[in-house]
C-alpha cells in the first residue's frame, strides 16, 4: 500500500531547496505568489498547495515534480548534476552548521568569481 504523501513533507522539500539555493524565503514566496500563511497552512497539513504552485515550484528549481510530492526517484531534470549531488548530501537539516557556513562561503565566492569574469 503506498504511503500517504503529506503537505508537511512537500513544504520540508520546498525549505531544503530555498535554503539549499541560498534564497531569502520572502523572496522566494513572493516570486511564487505564495503567501507565509499558506506556506504555514501547508506545514500544518490544514491545506494542501495546488498542482500548479507545484508545478511553479519544480520548474524554478529545475527538480522534478515526482520528487517535489514524493521523495522518490530522481530530484533533479537530467543534466542538473548539483541537485543529484544535493540529494546525496541529504537533507539540509542533517548537516552540521560548520558544513552549512561552508557552503554558503563557497555559494558566495562563486558568485565573487562571476562578477569578476562579468566586469
């Protein structure tokens, strides 16, 4: 019998992708056209998100829909090799905060380097 997928896993997801992409949630929301208190209701299982904020919310991640509901298979759309590697890493919340500052400053120096090859 396949397991109920619940709202609170789909929004977890959607957590680990902002803070995985180094994106202020507000933004993120905002840009989605959800609101804190949908994203709230969500977590609390009081609603559920549509198919097509999901559907958004795939898309600007590049992950796969089935992954976004789910958990299972795949991320990442073929050719995104940073979302397979996030997904071996496991959830943001299973790192320490010294390996989630190290990410950030690797984040933040890519961009450093891109500005560099830009000006």
């Amino acid at each position: 019998m396949e397991k109920f997928v619940s709202s609170k896993e789909i929004v977890e997801r959607i957590e680990y992708l902002i803070e995985a992409n180094n994106i202020p949630k507000s933004d993120f929301l905002k840009e989605m056209g959800i609101s804190s208190g949908n994203m709230g209701d969500w977590k609390s299982e009081r609603s559920t998100p549509n198919i097509h904020k999901l559907v958004r919310v795939a898309e600007y991640f590049k992950v796969t829909l089935d992954w976004l509901v789910t958990g299972k298979d795949r991320p990442t759309k073929e050719g995104d090799s940073l979302g397979e590697k996030l997904q071996s890493v496991g959830s943001v919340h299973e790192l320490s905060e010294d390996e989630k500052a190290f990410i950030r400053e690797y984040i933040e120096f890519t961009a450093y380097r891109k500005q560099g090859k830009r000006g």
